[in-house]
C-alpha cells in the first residue's frame, strides 16, 4: 500500500481513487495550463504525488494515450453517469516513468 492510497484527498481525488481501486473509467473536465478545458474520457492506471501535487496516470480516450494529470486542474466529475468499463491492460507506472518529468 502506498502514502497516496493512505493520504487525504479532495473529493474528486476520492472519486479517482474510487474508480481506480473498481477497474471503471470516468469522465472528467480538464483545465490545462493556458485556462482551456476539455471533457475526458479516462482509464485511471496510477495515483502518485510529485512536488506537493497529486497526479493520475490514466488512459485517455481523447488522446488515445498514457497522459499525467494533475488532480488539483480536474474541475469536474459528473457523477449521474452510469459505471463505465474499464479498458483491460496490463500496466505498470514504470513503463511511463520519466526521470527528467517536472
């Protein structure tokens, strides 16, 4: 068990936790650095903490890709959507691990 599955997290931190500990993938609202937002489709794969920040790493549909994001820029979970399923692949946070990251 790692510091993140034991840390306090924000609501949406909790919902992320959640779907990652179910297998389920959620839609999220993205905010990215210039102030735009996105709607995501997203499989959570990791939960980490890096520099003070929470991050899920997660399979985006939109970008049909592994991609990093910062907890704290998802501004919204809908939640009275149904469950979705989660996309089933073999994963390991290490695969993605770059040492020159932040």
């Amino acid at each position: 068990v790692s510091n993140v599955d034991r840390a306090p997290l924000n609501d949406i931190g909790e919902v992320i936790r959640t779907a990652l500990k179910k297998n389920e993938k959620i839609e999220i609202v993205y905010n990215d650095v210039d102030g735009g937002q996105s709607q995501r489709v997203i499989h959570p794969l990791n939960l980490f903490k890096y520099k003070n920040s929470y991050y899920v790493t997660a399979f985006c549909e939109l970008r049909n890709d592994i991609r990093h994001f910062e907890i704290k820029r998802i501004s919204n979970i809908p939640t009275d959507m149904p469950p979705l399923l989660f996309l089933c692949f073999s994963f390991s946070p290490f695969l993605f691990y770059d040492p020159t990251y932040g």
